[in-house]
C-alpha cells in the first residue's frame, strides 16, 4: 500500500474508529438499560422520527433551490434536494469540518453545468444561516438550562464557548462574502483548498477552471445575492424548518421509547447535543453527541436507558438511515449527468 494510500484511508476510517470507541464505551456500562428501553419502542413515533429525518433534508433541499434560483440557476427541484442529500451525508463519515460535503456538492452541481463560483456563494450562504440558527438554537438552550437550574454547571460554560464559536465562524463567512480585500486575499486559498479534496476523492474531479475565472465567478454571484437580499427571507425560513425537523426527530424518538419532558427539556438536551456535532475530528460529532444527550437528558430526570435509546434513534433516523439511501440518490444524480453534457454541447 503507498504512503498516500495509508493516508487516505487514515483520513477517512481513522475519526470513524475513534467515535465507534466512544459509543463502545457509552453503550457498554447502561446495555441492559439500552435494550430494555428499545424492546418496548413503539413502531409509530418511530415512523414519525423516521418523517422529519426526511423532511428535515427536504428543507434542506428547498434552500439550496431557491439560492440556486436566486443566482440565476435553477435545478429541478428533485435534483438539488438529492445534491444536499449525498453532501451532507458525506460529512457524517468523513470528518473535515464540513469542507468534504462542500466539495462534493461543488462536484455534483459542476456535472450540471454550475460553476465553482456559484457552488461557493450558494455553500456560503445556506452556512451562514444555519450557524446563525444553530447560535440562536444553543443560546436559547443555555438560558433555558440557567433559567430552569439554581446552579451553573459546565454545561453553561460549554453553552457560552459554542455559542461564540458558532456566531465567530458565521461572522467570518459573512466578512470573507462581503469584504472585497478579504475575499480577494482568501479567494485563491478556498479554491486551491476546493481543488485539493476533490482531487483527494477523485482525480478525476480536478476543475478545468482558471482562477481568475472562478474570482470573477464568485465575486458575480455576490453581487447578485446583494441585489436581490429580499429573497433571501424564504431561505432562512426553510433552515429554521429544517432544525424544528431535526428537534421533531429527537422528540419523537423520546416519545418512542415512552419518555414525556417540557419543551424546554428537550431543547436544552438537543442544544447540548449540537455542540458536540462541531467538533472537527468526529464524523458529525459520532459518539460525543450521544454522550452529551444521554449525561444531559439524565441530568434532568430521564431514565439513562431511555435517554442513550433516544439519543441513538436520532442517530439512527438522522445520520444512519439517510447515509444508506444517499447510495441511491446518488446513482440517480449520476444517471442525470448525460443529459447536461448534452446540453452543454
């Protein structure tokens, strides 16, 4: 095996060893509390954990659309939906801090005649909104927990430390998509770093684009999201769907294994859990989020059996599930390819 092929593989398996390590030592020590709690889970709020998996990616799939739109290339709508759909389930095995979704959504949307450009504005932009709600989601989380605790744990601590990584990177978007200087200085940096995971994926994948090219690109389609900002409201409003989805997941997998908590409880719990899906070394943040659910949710009175089965369900419907259908939507991404090089030509 070459040096570069050990590398590679390191990259990929070796965070995915690293969080199985942490679920094995998780699960462990409450097994017997595990399986009590899933052998009673009741089929039907499954079903609805299952439903908002789905129409959380739906949401998800209406962003990048009407962006797209916006931009002045529209996709068919089933098209894009499947494009964040591979994307983002690409983040949950490979750990890069979220770059290995964005090039393989730059790769897929290039096959339908998108340029790089376009691919980085609409990236940045649906970014920048969910960072934004993600904060607002973990801030809210945090004074819930003061407002509901007469004591201060770590938990506020880590609450502050994630909700200021989150607004600092989001603000760092926001400067690097609307600052001239900036954007020029890291304009050559970002599609070199674009240019390195594609190749590092598929050589194949290398693009045939000029850097001055993909400048002119990026810095046009800029200009159209300034100019046409007032459409922007619709997008932030499918993110917020599409994290009320993703907290649905969650409660619904508590409801299936017959656990019943305030609102407040459950956003707390999936505030927590969220701050460890940031964490760069972890695939989708395997293993920490469930730790973090499970010590929280346990915390505040739920049974430890209950809270790591609900935890793990929403792992299940939310990571695992879409993950294995995204084998499928990408043959049917594939199979569409031919017909924009027809196109094209």
């Amino acid at each position: 095996m070459s040096k570069q092929s050990l590398k590679k593989q390191l990259f990929i398996y070796a965070p995915i060893a690293l969080s199985l390590g942490i679920l094995a030592v998780l699960v462990y020590p409450n097994l017997e509390a595990l399986l009590a709690a899933v052998k009673t889970a009741k089929p039907f709020y499954l079903l609805c954990s299952l439903f908002f998996s789905f129409a959380g990616y739906l949401f998800m799939g209406l962003a990048l659309w009407e962006v797209l739109k916006i931009l002045g290339h529209s996709l068919p709508f089933w098209e894009a939906s499947g494009i964040v759909f591979v994307s983002t389930t690409v983040n949950y095995f490979v750990s890069s801090a979220g770059v290995s979704g964005f090039a393989t959504r730059a790769h897929l949307l290039s096959k339908r005649n998108v340029p790089y450009g376009i691919s980085v504005t609409s990236s940045v932009v649906i970014s920048v909104f969910i960072y934004l709600v993600l904060a607002a989601i973990i801030l809210e989380g945090m004074l819930l927990q003061m407002l509901l605790s007469s004591s201060y744990g770590i938990n506020v601590f880590e609450g502050v430390a994630g909700v200021l990584f989150v607004l600092t990177f989001a603000f760092v978007l926001v400067m690097l998509f609307f600052s001239h200087e900036l954007r020029t200085a890291w304009a050559r940096r970002l599609y070199h770093l674009v240019n390195h995971l594609m190749y590092f994926f598929s050589k194949k994948t290398i693009p045939e684009e000029t850097f001055l090219q993909f400048e002119t690109q990026l810095a046009g389609g800029i200009h159209t999201i300034q100019a046409r900002r007032y459409e922007l409201p619709l997008v932030l409003g499918y993110i917020c769907l599409d994290w009320v989805s993703n907290i649905l997941i969650l409660h619904y997998a508590f409801r299936s294994v017959d656990a019943h908590m305030h609102t407040s409880t459950l956003i707390i719990g999936f505030a927590l859990g969220q701050l460890m899906t940031i964490i760069p070394i972890l695939p989708g943040g395997l293993g920490a989020m469930e730790a973090a659910m499970t010590a929280a949710f346990s915390g505040m009175g739920i049974p430890v059996g209950k809270a790591l089965a609900a935890s793990l369900i929403f792992r299940l419907f939310y990571y695992i599930v879409p993950a294995l259908a995204s084998v499928f939507v990408y043959w049917y991404l594939r199979v569409s390819e031919p017909r924009y090089t027809q196109n094209k030509t």
